[in-house]
C-alpha cells in the first residue's frame, strides 16, 4: 500500500523535514547550486590536483569493522582457465591477445566513502502516537522504504533502499567549493574531542570561511596513520589519536546548521568521536553529529578520506579552499559508497 504524504505527522525538533519538498532524498545538498558551484571553480588558479582517496584496501583487515571487510578479486572460469591472462588463441589459433578482467566484492563503506541518508536513522514517533518507529531522514521508512534482506521482488533476499540510496548523491554530481580544515597541524597526533571553539579557532586561523553549498574537509591526521599501519590497523591506537568532533556540542551542531554547508569529509573513521560522550535523558542517538546531519538535516557524511598532500600545498601556498569533485558511485540501493574525491587548486 503507498503511504500517504507527508511521511509523518510531526517531524524531529531542530530538522528541515519537508523543507525541500515531500519528495526530497538529497537534502542539503539543494543548497549546491550551479552559482554556488562556480565558486568551486574560481578556486583553480594553477590546475594542480590531488587524489583524497586512500588505497581502498585500507585500513586492512576487520579488526576495526568487524562487519565490514577489504575488497575482494576475482576472476570467473573461462575456456580452460579463468577471464585473466586468458588467451584468445583458445578461441582460434591465429589470435594473439591476451585478456584480463576480473570481478569485486566490495563493502561500500570499507574505505574511502559517503554515507548515503539511507545509512542512519532513528527510533522517532514520526505517527505522534507514542510508539517510535525506525525513520530516516524526510519520514522515508525502515522496512518499507530502505528494506532489508527478505523484501518482496524485485530485490527479496538482498538489501535495497528504495529511497535515500547514494544513487540520489551520485546524481547530483557532487561538485563545488571545499574548504579544509588543518586540526593536525594544531594538534598533532594528540587525542581532543574539537568542540565549537576549537573549531571556531582552527577555522579562523586557517582562514576559512563556509558559506551556503560549501563542503567542509576535516583533516586530522587519522588517515596518514591508517597509512602508516601499512594494513594491520591498531583499533585501540586509532580510537586514542588525532582530534575528532564532539558530536555532542550543541554549539558544534547548531554551526553546522546555521553555516549552509552541504557535507561535512573528514579523514578518520566516523567523522565524529565514537563512542560519544554519554548524552542527556534516558534515550539518546549514540552518534549524534550522525543524527543531526544525515537523518535531521540531510547533511552527508563522508569518512576515511586522505588530505596529508593537500593539507601541505595548501599551507605552502596559503590557502585554505579547492575545487572539491567527489560524486559516489551511482549504484541503486546502496547506502554508502567508496569515492575516489579529487581537489584541483
């Protein structure tokens, strides 16, 4: 039976539910006009670029995600072989080539990646009956919008989100001003949970200044030591270095609402600190910067990205902003996505 709109009949304190139209499964990333994008484009002065993507079999392993492992070649059987190294003169003598191909599996949210809106929901009392249900972000529905394993054709027995699926974002381009942020250079490899403050600080000395569609880059340095770990990660060393948000600042929140921008990219492992500090009240999001940006605001996440080159030229040549480029892939369904991001300066 299709649901009647609006999704719900009261919409959580502090969100733009609606705001966009009923329809909305991009959220604040209508705020990324072309006009907005061409200020992306009046960052490039020298056409110099930088790869902001990790090798996507890092971090390594699945200590850190237990549920979510590196990527996986293979090939499929072909002739008297595989489809790799194959021979065409198996087809025919007289052809020379040699073909390769091969197959992935990969989890989307591995490595290097956005969050789709359809990655993090809520328990809400969307119905204002009292009982919450499990919602994401604009009242699309767990179970009948983003459905898991076992739905009714044509996706039963895998998951698929029907709404809110990083094919929305990958649609859009994802294209226009980013700024960077160097919280490395202030405090090293130093844990610190960065509140509005420090983040007011670290942003006016590095000369920031986030407008209506920008996207904010926050680099700590989580990345390099993912990098130098070299593809056996220390979770418990990872967890206690480098500076991370503190997702529960409702200063740092109400900034991210008030600011315009439309995503927030960060190279460590969830954007903000987790596990958060604990929360007000009996019931609280465990990941609240999640809960403020994806499921209220429509505000995209992106994780695990690498801004060690781009951090030093932009200090050499005293900058702070850069053509941002970043579409996932456009792969129905799906909740997350690895990206390979690409600055030009």
């Amino acid at each position: 039976m299709q649901m009647s709109l609006p999704r719900w009949a009261r919409r959580p304190p502090g969100s733009n539910w609606g705001e966009f139209g009923s329809e909305d499964q991009i959220g604040r990333m209508n705020l990324l006009t072309p006009e907005r994008r061409l200020k992306g484009f009046q960052q490039v002065r020298t056409g110099e670029v930088f790869c902001l993507s990790l090798p996507l079999d890092l971090p390594g392993g699945n200590a850190i995600f237990p549920f979510r492992k590196p990527p996986c070649l293979h090939a499929e059987a072909r002739g008297s072989s595989v489809n790799y190294n194959y021979p065409f003169k198996e087809l025919s003598s007289e052809f020379t080539d040699v073909i390769s191909d091969d197959a992935v599996t990969l989890y989307t949210q591995y490595s290097t990646q956005w969050d789709a809106l359809g990655h993090a929901g809520q328990y809400f009392d969307v119905n204002d009956d009292g009982a919450p249900v499990k919602v994401y972000y604009n009242g699309y529905r767990a179970d009948h919008d983003i459905r898991g394993p076992g739905g009714d054709a044509p996706h039963s027995g895998s998951p698929h989100a029907g709404a809110l699926s990083i094919d929305r974002l990958a649609t859009t381009c994802v294209q226009g001003r980013g700024w960077l942020v160097n919280l490395k250079s202030i405090y090293g490899q130093t844990h610190h949970l960065v509140t509005y403050d420090d983040l007011m600080h670290a942003i006016e000395r590095d000369g920031v200044a986030v407008e209506t569609g920008d996207i904010l880059c926050i680099y700590t340095g989580t990345a390099d030591l993912i990098i130098e770990m070299a593809g056996d990660p220390d979770p418990d060393k990872l967890r206690n270095s480098c500076a991370v948000l503190d997702g529960r600042d409702d200063a740092l929140l109400r900034w991210v609402d008030d600011s315009g921008l439309v995503a927030i990219c960060s190279d460590n492992l969830a954007v903000e600190a987790y596990p958060a500090r604990p929360g007000v009240g009996d019931h609280y999001a465990s990941l609240p910067l999640h809960e403020h940006c994806l499921f209220k605001l429509g505000i995209h996440l992106a994780e695990l990205w690498y801004f060690e080159e781009l951090a030093a030229w932009l200090a050499r040549n005293g900058r702070s902003s850069f053509l941002l480029t970043a579409p996932p892939l456009r792969l129905p369904g799906a909740v997350g996505s690895p990206v390979t991001p690409v600055a030009t300066v």
